[in-house]
C-alpha cells in the first residue's frame, strides 16, 4: 500500500557523483530510515520513482540504489606478479585519513580488488591524490572457475589514458551492469582473496607516472537505471510497475549521476524491509 512508502523529493548538488565517496556519513543520501540501532542493514523497496538529467548533456549512467553497508564489503590492492590481494578494508572504510589506499603503482598490471557479499555496480572512489600520465586500466570480475573475465563497454569504466583525478570533486566513480557469469570468488584467484565474495578488479595494464591514492570507497547496486539519458529527460519507474525490490543489504538509498550538476531532480516512494 501506498501508506507503507515514504516521499522523497531531493535536487542533487552540483559537486555529488552519488554520495561524495563518503561511507561514513549518511548526509549526501538519498534516503536513510528513521533512527535504528546502531550499524542496522536494510533492504529496501521502491513503489515509484523518477530521476531528471539536468546536466545540460546525455548522462553516461543515472540510477536509484542502494549503498551496500560496510559489513557486507572489502577493499584492497591487487600486486599481479604474485596475484596477492591485501586488505585496505578498515582504510576504506574510514575519511579520517589521505592517501591511505593505494588504487595501482607504477609498475604495470598492478591496481585494487572490490569484493561484496552481495552484488554491486557502483563503487565509488574518494581520490586525494590524483594519478599522472597515461595509463590504461582494466575492469575484470570473477568466474566460478577460478579465472577472470573481462568487463567492455561499462557504463562509466575506469578512466583509460586518463587519471583518476581530484579536479572539481573528489568522487571517482565506476559503473557497470552485473555480468551474467559473475560468481564469488575462490582460492584460485588469488593469495589472500575474499573467497565466497563477487569481486571486481581494476588494474593498469600500463602503469600511471604517479600512482592514484584514495582516501575511501564506498559501493552500491544500483537496480534502477539508465544509459544515454538525454538532457532534461526522466527516467521513470512507473507506480503500476510494481515493487522494486534491492537484494543487498545496505544502510541507505542512493542517488547516481557520474555528471554532477545542480538540480538534478529525483523522486522516488521508498520502504526500508529491515
């Protein structure tokens, strides 16, 4: 029933990729529940939604979703002459800090792992210094078979023959759709990697002249969105399509345009499932 469902009806900020790449803070959400007991998850439900690209140019990706709660994902570097991944989790996870989490190095191949209990499309990078040069990177994920596949024509892939960068905003963000054959990872694809998570792994193939550094991540799947949306155009979840239902946990709603700008309008009915 439409009684169950709270209104929300915000503008976005003109420097807010989805949630300022912030785990920490629940201001830039969309959506957050009345007051629980600390550190709660939820699942949520959306009934009806719309979301205006006002950017003055057609968005790579816009989207509703849900940002995976910090319990439920880990974050670390990936060196592949060894195939090691070491954990920077508890460095992702808080802002206190610059330059705490190195996303590559300088030598080729090398770069991070995103790893999820559940399935995500979105993480998003708070970058403190920004990588120099050339480099071109690569987005992979895991397969049930121990090997990685390649991700091509993501929505918003890692920047390739460019640079993370602190220009304008801080938030670096990578969007994809969830391939069909994504799987949790096991021992076999690498030392040290978050078995029985889905993983997501960016590496630079040709190393930067400077290595990018972040000073936290945060993750989300967005379930509600859209490629190529036009200039002032909506896209529109409509009520009589039914409920919209987020598998993963998470602590909060979310809304995403890799093009900040003001005024970019979203309207969604919401319930949090607890």
């Amino acid at each position: 029933m439409l009684h169950d469902y709270t209104k929300v009806s915000v503008g976005s900020l003109a420097t807010i990729i989805m949630d300022g790449a912030d785990p920490t803070s629940l201001v830039n959400l969309l959506y957050d529940p009345p007051p629980m007991p600390y550190d709660t998850m939820y699942r949520f439900a959306i009934q009806q939604g719309e979301v205006q690209n006002r950017s003055g140019g057609a968005e790579a990706f816009v989207g509703i979703g849900a940002r995976l709660h910090k319990r439920r994902w880990r974050f670390g570097t990936w060196v592949d002459a060894t195939t090691t991944f070491t954990d920077k989790t508890a460095q992702a996870q808080e802002i206190a800090v610059s330059d705490d989490v190195p996303l590559e190095t300088l030598t080729n191949n090398d770069g991070f792992v995103a790893a999820a209990l559940d399935v995500f499309n979105i993480i998003n990078l708070y970058v403190s210094t920004a990588s120099v040069g050339a480099p071109v990177r690569v987005l992979e994920y895991t397969k049930a078979d121990g090997t990685w596949g390649s991700i091509t024509n993501a929505y918003v892939p890692p920047p390739s023959g460019a640079q993370y960068t602190i220009t304008g905003s801080h938030e670096n963000a990578i969007s994809f759709e969830p391939p069909l054959d994504w799987d949790r990872a096991i021992a076999a694809h690498g030392t040290n990697i978050p078995v029985g998570y889905y993983c997501i792994r960016v590496r630079a193939t040709t190393a930067p002249g400077t290595a990018g550094l972040a000073r936290s991540v945060t993750m989300a799947m967005a379930l509600l969105g859209v490629a190529g949306l036009g200039n002032t155009n909506l896209l529109v979840v409509a009520q009589g399509s039914g409920e919209h239902c987020f598998s993963c946990l998470a602590d909060g709603l979310v809304m995403f345009n890799p093009t900040p700008a003001a005024q970019c309008v979203f309207r969604v009915n919401v319930r949090s499932m607890g």
